[in-house]
C-alpha cells in the first residue's frame, strides 16, 4: 500500500513538473506575471502537500493508538487466562497433596496394624 502511494505521488509531482514546463513554453504572458503565477501555484502545492502529509501523520497516529488499545486489551485477556490458569494448577495441586496425605496415613495406619 505505501509503494502504490509513493508511485502516485511521483506520478503526481511528474505531472506538476511536466505541466508547469509546458505552461512556461506557451505563455503569452510577461515573465514577471508567470513568475507571480509559478510562485502562487508553487505556495499552493505545498500547502497541499503539507495538508496531505498532516493528514497522513494523524492517519497513522489514529492507527497506533488503535493499535496500542488493541494490544493493552489483548494483554489483559491473557493476563486474566493465565491467572485464572494459575488457581486451576494450584487447586489441583492441593488435591494431590490431600490425596497423597490421605494414601500416606492410611498406609502409616496399616502398617501400625
């Protein structure tokens, strides 16, 4: 997706170049009105560009955010499966601890026997 904006864009400012050189060979103005006209057309470009580029860094802010709101959602999830994964692990070990204790004083009582 960037290489195709990149490519549009270069096409774009081929196009800008070709087209103000044409209009500079076929003017039929004086130079000091073409050059007026070339620097009003020139602060409109970039403050076009300027705009777009703007336009792209709050794009791709709004993108990192989401994604960062993703990723801390995405965090907590897990951080709640493994806890809840933990007190699983941990039950069951308390019930062969129960077991074993029980299998272990009930062979202490037969052996006593």
């Amino acid at each position: 997706m960037a290489q195709n904006g990149r490519k549009e864009f270069a096409a774009l400012m081929a196009g800008v170049g070709v087209g103000a050189v044409l209009g500079l060979c076929f003017a039929s103005q004086p130079g000091a009105t073409t050059r007026r006209q070339i620097a009003s057309k020139t602060r409109e470009i970039k403050d076009s560009i300027g705009g777009a580029v703007a336009d792209a860094v709050d794009s791709v802010s709004d993108a990192v955010g989401g994604i960062r709101e993703q990723m801390s959602e995405t965090v907590h999830v897990v951080r709640g499966q493994m806890t809840s994964n933990l007190e699983t692990a941990r039950e069951r070990i308390q019930q062969a601890l129960r077991a074993g204790r029980r299998v272990y004083r009930q062979e202490l009582s037969n052996l006593r026997r």
